[in-house]
C-alpha cells in the first residue's frame, strides 16, 4: 500500500519534472524578444491605421501598466496624433488589447488587437454606434469612463457582453489615465 | 479488442470507420467553433494530430510505468505538456492562426478525441500502433473539420482557403453559416448524409452476404437432389 502511494508520487513527480524542462525549453525556443512584439504591434496597427513615420514618446515619467507601446505620427493632413496600445484587463478570454488613437486630447479611433474573445460577441461592441460613446471627449477632463454609468463619461454597455465592454473599457481607461499623466507631466 | 488491429485497420478505423468528429462525434466544441473557415479546420485539426501523435506515444511508452490510480493526472499533464508546446510555436511562427483559433488551441487539453484514444488505446497498445492511432485519429479529425470549415466558408464567404473568386454570382453568401448555428446545421447535414451513406453500404453488404449464402444452400440442395437422382 505504502509502496504504491511511494511509486505513485515518483511517477507523477517525473513525469511533471519532465515536462516543466521540456516546456522551459521551448519557451527559451519561442520566446518573443522585445523588437519582435513590437515589429508585429506595429503590423496589426498599420492594418487599422495608415501608419506615416510612427516615432516613440518618451513617456514623461508618465506609467500605467495598461499601456505597452506609446507612439506620435501625423494624418494625411499632416495633423499630429498619438497612438496608445493598450491592454484591459477582465475579458472572458483574458486581456482585450486595445489601439486608442488621440487627437487634440480627444479619442478619434479605437480599434482592437490580440484578444481571445468569442469574436461573435465582440463584433455587437466593436461597431461605430457603440464605440462612438468613447470619441471626440476631452480625455483631459473626463476622468474615467463608466460602464452603465450616467453623464458625460458613461458608457452603455450590451448585454450579455458585460466582460468583453469591461476589458473595453479598461483598455481605454488606461489609455485615457497615462495620456492625462503624460500632459500633466 | 484493440490489441489485434493491424496498421491497416488502425488506418482505416481513424479515417473512416471510428472517424472521430462523425462516427464517435468526439470533439464536438472545437468542431464547431473553428470551423469557420477551411484553414482555421486544417490548423485546429494539425495541432490536435501533434498532440495525439506524441500524446499516445508518450503515454504508450510509459503504460507500464504509470500506476493505474495515478493515470489521469499524468495523462493530463502529458498531454497539458504537448498542447502548450503547440501553443508556443504557433504563437511564434503562426501569430495570425492564433489569434484566429484563440482560446480553443490551449482547450485541446481537455478535446475528448485525445483523452479517449489514451485511455482506451495507448494505454493497451505497442508504442508503433498507439502512434499510428494518434496520427490516423488526427487526420480524420483534420479531415473533418477541413470538410466542414470548407463547407461553411464556401457558403458563408463564397471563397475556400481563402482564395477562389466571388461566388455571389451563382448563389447569395449566407452569412448564417458563418455563425454558430451555421456550425450546427453544417455538422448535422453532414454527418446525416455520412451515417445514410454508411448504412446504405451496410445493407448492401448485408444483402450481397445474404446473396451469397441464398446461392451456396441452392448449391447444396441441387448438389443434395442429384445425389438423389443418381
């Protein structure tokens, strides 16, 4: 009895030792060093918006851990606008990742990255009637969104997509709290 | 009753015979939340094939090894292993596939299809006959989702692989089986001609059996009446 319970744990402890070094190899194999995220960041961004010259920010001091990229480019007029990459956490696939473009201190675009979530229910969010509640708002003076929440920086929310609207609005309230630090800064 | 299969049956059982998505209807979820399009069922049906391939031969190697009360924790954990590797190198190399297949890639740790041909057969077969069972079983589960994914895409897209010219002009794209109650009419319709193919070929087996053995007691009776004659 004893030595089969003995026989039992070796066994499984093996087999979990022998698979943790496995796995640990072929994250080392795998592993994305940091140019390479953001060649293809900019990749998935330039298929939304029709990146010019794409220059780093130098952030001010100015962090948020929602935020992973910060960039400046110009429009076809030549108007300067910065671009936030952002991840909102509480999806129910994981974190949405969100490409929030910001003009004159107001949200003119939003457009979504890598995501695990069903793609039928974020569709009934990520459509212009929806998304329109974030843009052309003085980010500067809005505070936060809020979900099902009243005034200027409430945002409706569908239902029976609550945590997809949450990771939304997450990811475009970390955008919205480093953009702000970054002007005050 | 696995034990005496030879590679051909093996072959034959994870095509057609025991096919995994159709005839044991294993899988089903994955089935039919990828199968919106032909290369998202090729890509979820080759990442399932690696992780049965190397599941079963893994598991295969080891059944005597294992203790039987510990067997599904370590089964899992080997098959947990494989499906994660998968998920790392697509991620690396195929970072569109991965978006697109999303969560199911990391849920093909629990797809039944991978569970069931360890326990019933890795862990009761020779490592060269459970590989071959994992790689057969992974290539009608392929096959299946590819013939779904394509079914659907051609319907709802008008395109197949992604390529292929509009097709709007020979019938309207019906949006509807891109979307998850397409799935389920999709599979049904199939698997409803594919069990009626099946059992007309069974009865026409049964009716040449019953041919056979008609002529062989005629035979008997006229060999038996001139007998009698003579």
């Amino acid at each position: 009895m004893k030595k089969d319970m003995v026989k039992s744990v070796v066994v499984l402890t093996a087999i979990a030792l022998v698979s943790g070094v496995l796995l640990g190899l072929f994250h080392q194999l795998t592993a994305l060093t940091a140019d390479e995220e953001e060649a293809r960041v900019l990749e998935k961004l330039a298929e939304v918006v029709e990146l010019r010259d794409p220059q780093k920010v130098d952030r001010r001091g100015a962090d948020d851990e929602g935020v992973s990229y910060f960039y400046r480019d110009t429009d076809a007029a030549g108007e300067e606008y910065y671009i936030l990459v952002t991840e909102g956490e509480g999806g129910y696939g994981g974190p949405v990742e969100m490409f929030v473009l910001v003009q004159d201190d107001r949200i003119f675009r939003l457009a979504v990255g890598s995501n695990a979530e069903t793609p039928s229910k974020l569709e009934q969010i990520l459509n212009e009637s929806y998304l329109a509640q974030y843009l052309d708002k003085d980010i500067t003076a809005i505070g936060e969104f809020v979900l099902n929440g009243g005034g200027e920086n409430g945002v409706d929310a569908v239902v029976s997509v609550t945590r997809s609207a949450t990771a939304v609005n997450n990811a475009v309230n970390a955008a919205v709290r480093f953009y702000t630090a970054w002007k005050e800064a | 009753m696995a034990k005496k299969m030879s590679l051909k049956q093996v072959a034959k059982a994870g095509l057609l015979s025991e096919n995994p998505v159709f005839r044991l209807v294993l899988g089903t979820c994955p089935t039919l939340a990828v199968t919106t399009s032909a290369l998202n069922g090729v890509s979820m049906g080759l990442a399932t094939t690696f992780v049965l391939f190397f599941s079963n031969l893994i598991i295969s190697a080891l059944k005597h090894v294992i203790p039987d009360k510990v067997r599904i924790p370590c089964y899992i954990v080997i098959i947990a292993t494989f499906v994660t590797i998968v998920e790392m190198v697509m991620q690396k190399f195929l970072p569109d596939l991965y978006d697109s297949l999303g969560v199911f890639i990391s849920l093909i740790v629990v797809n039944c299809i991978i569970f069931a041909r360890a326990e019933s057969f890795a862990s009761a077969n020779p490592v060269l006959l459970s590989m071959a069972d994992g790689l057969f079983m992974g290539l009608g589960f392929t096959g299946s989702l590819v013939l779904l994914g394509g079914i659907r895409e051609i319907l709802s897209n008008g395109t197949f692989f992604g390529l292929g010219a509009d097709l709007s002009a020979w019938f309207p794209k019906m949006e509807v089986f891109g979307l998850t109650v397409g799935g389920f009419l999709t599979f049904g319709l199939v698997m409803a001609l594919i069990n009626h193919l099946a059992d007309r070929r069974t009865k026409k087996a049964e009716a040449r059996k019953a041919e056979a053995q008609k002529a062989e007691v005629q035979k008997a009776e006229a060999a038996r009446s001139g007998a009698k004659e003579g």
